[in-house]
C-alpha cells in the first residue's frame, strides 16, 4: 500500500469515551489498521479518557488539545526545549 498511517477522525474519537457506537468504530477501525500494518494516528484528542481508551486500543499517535494547541515548528522547538524535555536545554549550554 502506497500509505503506512490510517488517521481516524475527531467525529469519532472525541466522543468514544461516552458513545458505545463511536467507541465501537474507533476500536474496529484501529484493528482494521494494525491488521493492515498500519499505524494509527486519532485526531481530536481533547481529554485524558479519550487519550487512555486510545492507548488501551494500542493506538500508536495522537493529535488535539489535550497534548497542544496547533505550534509553529519554532514555537515547537522552544516548548520541547523549555517544557517537555527541560534537561536536553541544560545538556546543549
């Protein structure tokens, strides 16, 4: 296949916590895909119960607020540097 990600769109994830058939796409397409050896990317990740039901799925990547709002690649690097891994900054002075 020309593709290795399947994304799964925000209609479905966002509410899959709450909505058993929302939870029962979500869990078929991500099945679906690691059958296929693809990854699976969901999109619209906006709590920690959406985040934990993917991870129990084995959903590989996430997008959506819950992680952070959309960045510029430099706005990226300087919250990867200050916030997420503060130590790799001290390491590079």
């Amino acid at each position: 296949m020309p593709f290795s990600e399947l994304k799964i769109d925000q209609v479905f994830v966002g509410p899959a916590p709450q909505d058993r058939e929302a939870a029962k796409i979500v869990k078929v397409v991500t099945n679906l895909a690691h059958e296929l050896g693809l990854s699976v990317c969901a999109e619209g990740v906006e709590t920690k119960e959406t985040l934990d039901y993917l991870r129990s799925l084995g959903c590989e990547k996430i997008q959506g607020y819950f992680i952070d709002k959309p960045l510029m690649a430099d706005d990226f690097g300087d919250r990867l540097m200050t916030e997420i891994c503060p130590q790799s900054a001290a390491l590079s002075r």
